[in-house]
C-alpha cells in the first residue's frame, strides 16, 4: 500500500464536515491507493458502495481503510467514517445516552467515538466490520458519557442537518442490509450456524413466496408447526444475542 498522502485533514465531528473535507481531499487520492476498490475513484466510494457487492468485498474495503487508517492515514479514516455515516444517523437516533443530548452534539459525540474505535479495532477482525465498528463506538460513547446527565436540548423532531437527513433517508431504504449485517455477524460470532441462518432467511424472508415454506418443511421433514417453532426458537437465540451485545454496549 502506498504511503500516506494525508495524515492530517482539517475535519471536524459533525456531518457536514466529513462530507466536505472527504469532497475536497478524495480527488486527490493516487490511483491504486486502496487496492481493494479496484479501478473505482476514491472520490466515488459511496457511489460505488450502494452497489450490489458482496458483504466479502465490504469487508474487505473496510479492512484495508482500517489497516490504512490505523498505519496513519487520515483520509482512509475519514472515508470509513463517511461510509459509516448513515449507521451512526440510526444509532444515534436510538441511543439511550446520546437521548441526553442535542442531535448536534450527539452526532460530534458519536463520530469521535468512531474515529477512536477506528484506530483500536483489531485488524485480526475482518468479518461484519460496518456492524462491529458501529457496536465498538457505542461501547465508547457509554464508558465517557454514562457518569454524565444533561437535559435533551432540543427533541429529534426539530434537528435539521441538509447532509444528515439526505443519509439517513438513504439508510432507511436498506432495512435488508441492515439484516443481512446481523445475520453475518451472527456466524462470525458463533451465534448461530450457517445452517440456521438459511433457514431464518428462507422461513422468514421468503414465507410470502408461494410454496416456499412447503418447501423448506420437505427439506427439513417438518410438519408446519414443527418448522414455525423451530425458526422460532433460532430468532429467539438470535435476538437474546443482540440484546445482550447492544446492552453491554450500552444502547
């Protein structure tokens, strides 16, 4: 990887700063900087992400902006924070500690916490890297803001952010993918086994199918009832595990 052109930009934590700074200093990017995003233009990357690609090939462009980032390279660092942007929109909307603050503020708290769990995360990690980030963040907002108690400055309702609302109406739209993020992390962690995960997806995703489900109960020699209580108790298993991951990360 070649060395880094930028180690230093001049950003701050809020939304309309990542997009900015990104805006200005992506065109000037080498070519071939990031291998992982093959021919694409650093300047395109979220173009480029809200295409169909693997969650393999998410992975691994995370990985290598972690690697960069964390070797000194500031620009790789903000662009995983601007890919990440739309997932800090919805944590921070459903966040029980940054409930205590103004959005603005909540958003500076939770993009800093980003870029500290950016330069401290693993890199022997490389598996569901966007949901794992997003949890480490949320561990770092608890430990510097639970001993603290503001009041709500201002209720989510009456907080407009042009850059913010755009990427958080993206977001909205990808409600699948967000699903998909969980059900990889589920294998990595070894929550669940793949084996489970098919049938979650198949029982739950394609039950509006026709014959779907009659299917799946010929495949697994189950009565219908059998099958309903056997994806029940995977979602079960399934949902206890984010609750618990989300609780001690302090959502």
């Amino acid at each position: 990887m070649p060395t880094a052109v930028f180690t230093q930009l001049p950003w701050h934590p809020s939304v309309d700063s990542v997009e900015a700074t990104f805006a200005e200093y992506a065109p000037r990017s080498p070519k071939g900087a990031y291998p992982a995003l093959g021919n694409v233009p650093l300047e395109e990357l979220r173009k480029y992400w809200w295409e169909p690609i693997s969650g393999e090939k998410r992975d691994e462009v995370i990985h290598e902006f972690l690697t960069a980032a964390q070797a000194g390279d500031a620009l790789a660092q903000l662009a995983l924070i601007k890919l990440l942007v739309p997932k800090a929109i919805k944590v921070v909307a459903s966040s029980r500690q940054l409930r205590l603050y103004s959005m603005d503020d909540a958003m500076g708290i939770y993009i800093t916490a980003l870029w500290e769990a950016i330069l401290t995360h693993p890199l022997a990690r490389r598996k569901s890297l966007i949901f794992s980030l997003a949890m480490e963040a949320l561990g770092i907002v608890n430990g510097h803001v639970k001993s603290s108690r503001r009041p709500v400055e201002c209720p989510l309702e009456d907080w407009h952010d042009a850059a913010a609302e755009q990427q958080l109406q993206s977001a909205s739209n990808r409600t699948e993918e967000d699903l998909a993020e969980v059900l990889a992390w589920s294998l990595s962690a070894g929550v669940l086994t793949r084996d489970e995960v098919v049938l979650l997806t198949r029982y739950y995703l394609a039950g509006d199918i026709p014959n779907s489900r009659q299917d799946l109960m010929e495949d697994h020699a189950l009565s219908a009832e059998a099958l309903r209580k056997k994806a029940s108790r995977i979602r079960s298993k399934l949902v206890e595990a984010v609750r618990t991951e989300i609780t001690e990360a302090g959502w």
